[in-house]
C-alpha cells in the first residue's frame, strides 16, 4: 500500500518565486525579531543560578510565594513529580556590586586614620568582601556595620597579617543556602538538593560567543561536505536551507519567549543534521536522474521529477518524527519542553525547505552561471 503514488506530478518548481517570497519574509521577520526583541537567554547564556530540589508539603505557588522577595525568579515543576522544581534566579550572589560599594565607603569613613590599601569583591562569585589595611580595625564593628548596610554576612569575619598588610575577610550568605532556606521555612520540611548550576555573567557571555561560533563552524563544515559530496552548485543550496530553517526557528522562539539555553542549542544542531538528511535524500535522486535521459531533459525537470519520487519517503518520515516529537512536547514536562518545542518547529520549517529551497537554489545557480558563460 502507498501512501503516495511515485506518478504524482507536482509542479514544485513552477511555484519557485511565490515560495522565494514567502521564506525570504519569514527569515526577514527572524532576523527582525532577534534584534529588536532579542532571545530570551536562561542561565547558561546570562549567569545565574539554577537549583534542583526536592521538598515535601509545598507547591509550586508556594515555591514561588516563598521566593517572592527575589527579583526575576523563574520556577518550573516536573511533570508527575508534585514536590520536584527547578529554581532559576538571575544572579550567583546574593550581594550586589552596588550595595558593597556603599559598604566599603562607609568603612573608609569609619576608619579614616587608617587608609585602605586594597578592597576585593568578586561578583562573579559573591562569597566575601577583601578589605586590606595598614594598621589593624575593629573587626565586630566591620561585621556590625555590613548588617546594617544590609549586607548579606554571615557574621564569620577572618583576620590575617602578611607583614604590614592587615587582611579581613568579610565572608557573604551563600544565594543557594539563602534561597533553600526561604523553601523550607514556607513547607516547614527539609529539601533534597538535587542539582546547583552557577553561571557568572561572563562565563555566560563567553558561552553565547561560542555557542554562535558553533553554529558558524557547523554550516561551513555541512558546506563543504555538499559540495565535496555532490558539486559545487548543490552546496549553496543546502546551505541557504539551514540558514533558512535556522532564522525561522529562532525567531518562532523569540516571538514566544522561550527560554534559550543550552537545550536549545542542542535542538538547533540536531534541526540542522535533521534538514541536512532531508536535502541529501533529495541530492542523491536528483543526482541519480541526471543520469537518467528518460527523466527530464533540463535540470528543472529533472529537480521536479525527483521531488515527487521522494515526496512519500519525505512525509512519511517527518511525520513519523513529528509524532514521537510531538508527544515529548505533550507529556515530557517543562524540562524537555524547550527541546521538543524547537524540534516541532524544525521538523516542520527542515522538511519545506528541503522541498522549496535548497534544490530550487540549485536551478537559480545554474542560471546564473549559463549568463555567465554567455557574456
């Protein structure tokens, strides 16, 4: 049984400029919304932290309630598991770089016969205030003076003398402990740490350059495998494609706020291969009929003959994907949600592509290159 006969006569190339349009639009409004609006970057490409927990006797809107004093908390609940959540906060330490330097500048006030040689505080990590003077201070009143600034301390201030250096280490509340700690005062039990991931913000910026550069060094290597495997003309092509299903792809996840982690780089690059496969099956029959002088006598017919014998493969593949993807999207919870969701879109945007753009490309290539051997 067929599902779709191979004497099938769709007129894929005849409908070249109505498509042309409409993806170049599509890609335009990506790119539009990539930078006006931008994406949504979760901890890996922003920093911050990321918690895992465990905790009987509260739900989500009791997390969220408990962590209300906190700005930009983000909370997600596993599916099926009513006391698992992850925490997202935008922000390793629990002090800001502002607050410390207030902080600092009243100790200078307090102890103005005796001059600070070196002040440290790393927000990257958040855990202590260095503060390096000539002649020793009062250190109770370097601790009293912090909680009354607000400072998150612990109360645990360590003295050390390196020859005329007298070094006090204000040590800071850890953001993690301070935000299980606000949990389990709301459910009145003890949680269960699963997982902490801390990301500074350049760590994360650092992230977001490689992760680009990844991509970049991907479709230049796919490029390269086109034409070295097909021809030089074919490559363009496959890789216009990519481009293509990438910009539409990003632009559906910014328009719907989804967060951008590394998940979704993940998501991206499996797209890729997965629209790459696409175009190769389709290369490899085109390939296969230009042999064939029984298929076609130009190449437009012999893109458009080729297309219809692989529409069935194509369709039935995809869409068996599509549902495997579909039901991680439906019941695989808000961890893999992310994924599924840039899988959905990319399975969908990859196999239209490979279709309407990457073997068209082609044709638009030929041409070109045949008024450039004429003139």
């Amino acid at each position: 049984m067929e599902l779709i006969k191979n004497t099938l006569n769709i007129d894929f190339v005849g409908k070249i400029k109505f498509f042309a349009i409409l993806s170049s639009l599509a890609v335009l409004a990506g790119i539009v919304l990539l930078l006006v609006i931008g994406p949504n970057y979760g901890v890996d490409f922003k920093g911050g932290t990321e918690i895992q927990i465990k905790i009987d006797g509260i739900d989500i809107g009791g997390v969220r309630s408990a962590l209300s004093e906190f700005n930009g908390v983000e909370i997600m609940q596993f599916e099926g598991h009513d006391n698992e959540f992850t925490i997202k906060l935008p922000s390793i330490a629990l002090a800001d770089a502002t607050t410390v330097e207030q902080y600092i500048a009243e100790v200078q006030k307090a102890f103005p016969d005796t001059p600070l040689i070196k002040k440290h505080f790393n927000v990257e990590v958040g855990d202590r205030i260095e503060l390096w003077f000539e002649k020793p201070v009062d250190q109770d009143r370097l601790t009293e003076m912090a909680k009354n600034l607000a400072v998150p301390v612990t109360g645990q201030t360590e003295y050390n003398q390196v020859g005329e250096r007298h070094i006090y280490k204000v040590f800071l509340k850890s953001f993690t402990s301070t935000v299980i700690a606000a949990v389990e005062k709301k459910s009145g039990s003890q949680a269960d740490v699963q997982r902490v991931e801390l990301v500074g913000p350049k760590v994360g910026k650092k992230l977001r350059t490689d992760t680009f550069m990844a991509v970049f060094y991907t479709l230049i290597a796919l490029l390269i495998y086109v034409a070295l495997r097909f021809n030089f003309q074919s490559a363009p092509g496959a890789i216009v494609a990519l481009f293509h299903d990438t910009m539409i792809t990003l632009g559906i996840l910014v328009l719907f706020r989804v967060t951008f982690d590394l998940t979704i780089v993940a998501a991206l690059l499996t797209m890729i291969g997965y629209s790459l496969n696409d175009t190769v099956v389709i290369y490899d029959r085109i390939r296969e009929n230009l042999k064939n002088p029984h298929k076609g006598s130009t190449l437009a017919e012999k893109i458009n003959i080729s297309l219809n014998e692989v529409l069935s493969r194509t369709i039935i593949t995809s869409g068996m994907t599509l549902l495997v993807v579909l039901a991680l999207l439906l019941l695989g919870g808000d961890i893999i949600w992310g994924f599924a969701f840039t899988m959905c879109i990319g399975i969908v945007v990859g196999t239209y592509s490979s279709i309407y753009i990457a073997s068209p490309v082609t044709i638009f290539i030929e041409k070109h290159m045949k008024k450039e051997q004429a003139t």
